[in-house]
C-alpha cells in the first residue's frame, strides 16, 4: 500500500474517529463497563491563521465543523509530508507513524493510566495464564510510569527479597522498561517456578537503584485469615478484594461474633483492592445504607455506591488497619468508614489508587487503548487517587520487626478501652 492510499485511509480514519467515533466510543466504554458490574469531551484549540498560542482557549469537538476538522489537522499532515519527502531515513514506515500519532495523542491527555497498545503488545497483555500463578508473590500498580509495587504476599519471594509498597520496577533482566505498558512488565516478572528473575529497583528515599534476584516459586494466596484475639476481640485479615472475598468475609464474622464480641479488627495492610462490588459488601457489614463512595466519570456524571442494610457489625466497635500498601477497594471500605466516623484507622498513609480504566480494542486488529474513564471518592469527597488515606492513629513500623506488631497492638488497646 502507498504512502499516498495510507495518508487518505489514516486522514479519514481520524476524521471519522474525531467527528462522531468518540461519541460510539463512549457508547462501547459504557457497554463494557456495565457488563463488568455484573460480576470525552475532548477539548480541541481554537483555529487561527496565526501559529496557534499555549494559551489559546479550547473548544468543545461539538462546536466544530467538518471544514474547521479538517483545518485542524492540516498541521500534522504537512508535518507527515515533511518526513515523507524530507527525512534522512527513507522510506518511513507509515505503520509506525500512524501508531506514534496515536500514542502522542494519548500522551497529550495526561494521564500514565491512558495509553496505546499496538496488535502484539495487546495479544502479549491478554493471553491467559496457563497452570497455577507462578512468580514472584507480589501486587502491583501497572498504571504508572514504571511498575510499581502495592505490596508483597507473606513469606513470598518478593517479601523474603525486601520489595516495599512504592518500589518502582526501571529493569527486569537487564531490559531498560522505561515506556514498556506495565501489563507487558508483569508478563515478563511471571515465569516458571524454579527459575530466576532480576530486577532493578528504584526506592524514593535511595539515592541510587538496586538490583534483586529473585527465585519464582508457586503462589498461593488465601482471600480472608480471622482469629479470636485476647478480650474477645474478632481478628479479621483481607488479603485482596477477589470475588470469594466478600463471602469468606461475612462468613468469618458469622462465625466470631457473638454476644461477648468487644470489638473487631479488619486488617487491610498489604491489601491491594480488587472488585468494587466486593469493596461495597465489606463495607456494607459495618454500614446501613449509607454511602460508601461516589465514583465520578467524564461529562460531570456521578454514581453513587451506598452500602447495603442489614451488616453484622454495624454497632460493634471498629478498627481497621491500612498502610502503604493498601490500595484501591481497601482504601474505598477505610475511607468510607473514616467519613462516617464508624471506626478508627490506625496504621500508616495508604497507597492512593482510585481510578478505574478500560481497555477499547480497535478495528482490524489494530491493537487497544486504554482509558481513565472514572475516579473514586470517598462519602465526604475526598479524592483517593495519588492521596491517599492518612490514618486518625499513624503508627509507623521500624524496619525491624522483632518489637511485634505494634500496630495490632494499638487497635487492640483502642477497643478494650472502649
């Protein structure tokens, strides 16, 4: 195929895609979005004759006419026609520019979370896992610049190698992973059990990297671990927010509660999220009715998640535990308790993760995007999202544990004195 049929393919391609495609891509976002339950405005510049100012006001895409389209991208395709006729290299792949459009596109908007796989890098990030998890035991936020991690799995490999919440993955094996989609990352950490992976580490309070080896092994990772603590006191761990979670959840306190109950415990340390409809269950146990969040999309629109009536411990005093590494559904529960000043959270600030992206496959095999397309707020609005949850206890671990876990210990002094 020419330059020349690609240049007309791509230039109403786009066209199409800027004068109504946004709006049918809206429709598919939402479509996809609502089946996941069950389980744009984009601002353009105004168009002068003039070299266009920084500081030149936006219109709506609405406002615009097909002509004033057109005007609009006549910049880039002089620019296309610069590097077809002028640039050192020739012949330039136009398949290579067209996607670069694409990503530059998406980089413009801003946001790390929103980004462009092309067909390969999509099908790598897709394909199913085959046999048990085998890795290195760790949770991670792919959504940021580089890899990072929310926390580790007890007595995991990455625990026993020292990976702290925030630590940033720059190498794996030697391999720079600067602008690599963290979903491709984590596909290159996995692997078999029994074989080695090396990863360069970057730590924000460490003046320089380093670099780990760590040993994969076979991952097992239980959803709810609850116990009876001294003063009849319920003891209840989540360690992720999966679809079991919320029953094994309120099955634990089911069991564990009973008259003599003074108090409970929900541990949400190193918790890193996971289903929304499960973050609302949990909470739903502590609350009647009251909201839990409000999750806000593009346009304005606002939906409102309020727990359900009926929860086993909506009167019992309440602790829950957060740090670091709790992230995203756990920060939805913790701060939806904060705000309604049901119970305490003790511990250390959490990780801050509250946006909800969705990848839109392209025609023709093209690849994907992925887009932000809602963030999470707490009852009271607070934003979640790179803020975090700071505790009404901060308690700070020592980097030796051998003095026991002091936080624990605090949630338990709180609740006997009540």
């Amino acid at each position: 195929m020419s330059s020349r049929v690609l240049k007309f393919l791509i230039g109403m391609g786009l066209v199409i895609f800027l004068a109504g495609g946004i709006f049918t891509a809206g429709l598919i976002i939402g479509a996809a979005y609502e089946g996941i339950r069950e389980e744009t405005n984009l601002l353009l510049p105004e168009i002068f004759s003039a070299p266009i100012s920084s500081t030149a006001p936006s219109l709506n895409r609405e406002s615009l006419s097909h002509d004033e389209i057109q005007e609009l991208f006549r910049p880039f395709w002089e620019t296309w026609e610069i590097v077809q006729e002028q640039f050192v290299d020739q012949p330039v792949d136009d398949l290579e520019l067209m996607r670069g459009a694409i990503q530059g596109m998406l980089d413009s908007l801003g946001d790390s979370a929103t980004s462009y796989m092309d067909p390969n890098q999509y099908f790598q990030a897709n394909s199913q896992l085959e046999g048990e998890y085998e890795g290195i035991g760790v949770y991670v936020d792919p959504d940021i610049e580089y890899l990072t991690v929310i926390s580790t799995i007890p007595d995991s490999p990455a625990e026993e190698a020292g990976l702290l919440p925030g630590d940033e993955i720059i190498e794996v094996d030697g391999e720079d992973m600067t602008g690599i989609d963290g979903n491709l990352v984590i596909r290159r950490v996995l692997g078999p059990a029994g074989t080695t992976v090396r990863l360069l580490v970057r730590r924000k309070d460490l003046s320089q990297p380093f670099e780990v080896e760590i040993l994969r092994q076979k991952i097992s990772v239980p959803s709810v671990e609850s116990r009876i603590l001294e003063g009849d006191i319920v003891y209840v761990k989540i360690f992720g927010f999966g679809g079991k979670a919320g029953g094994e959840f309120h099955d634990a306190l089911q069991t564990l509660i009973s008259d003599d109950t003074v108090g409970v415990i929900l541990d949400l340390r190193g918790n890193p999220g996971g289903l929304l409809n499960v973050s609302v269950d949990v909470a739903s146990e502590f609350l009647d009715g009251e909201i839990v969040l409000r999750e806000k999309f593009g346009g304005g629109r606002v939906e409102i998640h309020r727990a359900t009536e009926g929860g086993l411990a909506t009167e019992i005093p309440l602790v829950i535990l957060i740090n670091g590494g709790s992230a995203s559904a756990s920060e939805i529960v913790a701060g939806a308790i904060q705000d309604h000043a049901r119970g305490i959270l003790v511990g250390e600030t959490s990780f801050g993760k509250g946006t909800v992206q969705n990848w839109i496959q392209l025609e023709g095999e093209s690849g994907a995007v992925r887009v932000t397309i809602a963030r999470w707020f707490t009852p009271n609005d607070r934003q979640i999202h790179q803020s975090g949850l700071a505790p009404d206890i901060e308690i700070l671990l020592a980097d030796e544990l051998d003095e026991g876990d002091i936080q624990l210990e605090k949630a338990i002094e709180i609740l006997l004195e009540k």
